[in-house]
C-alpha cells in the first residue's frame, strides 16, 4: 500500500470520531453504574452500536468541518485549538444525534418535536464530563494530541 501525506483534515476527522465514540461510551458506562443492578447484558446492543457508530460518523463530520482551527502555530494557534476543539466535540453530540435518529425519521417521518433530541446532542457529550474530571483531563490530552499532529502534518 502508497503511502499518501497526512492533511490536518484526516487528522481532525480521525481524532474527533474517536472522540465521538469515547465520549458517548463513557456517557453510556456511567448510565449504566447509575442505575446499580443493571449489566451490560441488560442493554439495548443494537440501539447502543447505532449511537456508537452515529457518534464516530458526528466526530468525523465535526473534525473535517473544523479542521481548519487545529494544527495553527504559536500560542493564538493553540487557543485556536482549544476554540476549534470545544466547537468540535459540540457538533459532533448534534450531528450524532442527528444521525442516530435517523433511522426512526426515516421510519416514522419527520415532527418538529425531533429536534429536542437532536439540540440535546450538542450536551450530551459535555455530561459525559459531568462528575469525572480524568475523563475531561483526558479529552484535554487527546484533543492537545491532535492539535499537535495537525500541526505536525501541517509544518511537514
């Protein structure tokens, strides 16, 4: 296999999906503990791998849209950064919200009351954050990641 040059834009589109997932499967773990006696064999399989997937396909869509905020030099480049990275992962909860619905709208048709669950998407992945700082501390470290490999593949 040719090896091909790296853009920024695989970059943020790759990392961002991953983020996608982490995020969501933490959100889901910590549904899980809360409700005590519940297992993972208990769950909706199905329902949670359709979220999974959205997630990853919102990550990804976030990360190519915004790639442009990741990678800058100087320290304006890494507020950039951060800016682009908070942006990112907001999208990405409303645009995998919006895909994991979408094999219910497309069964059941579109209502505007569809748009509660998917503008909750754009919170959903910050609540991840809620009561467990190592995960915000690792979304910190993952996202300075992919700022710097953006940078990396941008300065050649």
């Amino acid at each position: 296999m040719a090896r091909h040059r790296r853009s920024p834009k695989y970059v943020t589109t790759l990392m961002m999906a991953l983020i996608g997932v982490l995020l969501i499967a933490a959100f889901m773990a910590e549904d899980v503990i809360a409700q005590g006696g519940l297992t993972w064999a208990d769950l909706p399989k199905g329902l949670m791998l359709r979220y999974l997937l959205a997630m990853a396909i919102g990550g990804a869509l976030a990360g190519w849209l915004l790639a442009g905020m990741f990678g800058r030099s100087g320290l304006g480049g890494f507020v950039l950064g951060f800016l682009g990275a908070v942006i990112a992962t907001l999208v990405a909860g409303l645009f995998g919200s919006a895909a994991g619905l979408l094999p219910d709208l497309l069964r059941d048709g579109w209502s505007s009351s569809d748009l509660v669950p998917i503008f909750y998407g754009l919170a959903a992945l910050p609540l991840a954050f809620a009561g467990q700082p190592l995960l915000f501390v690792g979304w910190l470290v993952v996202m300075l990641l992919t700022h710097l490999w953006a940078r990396r593949v941008r300065t050649g």
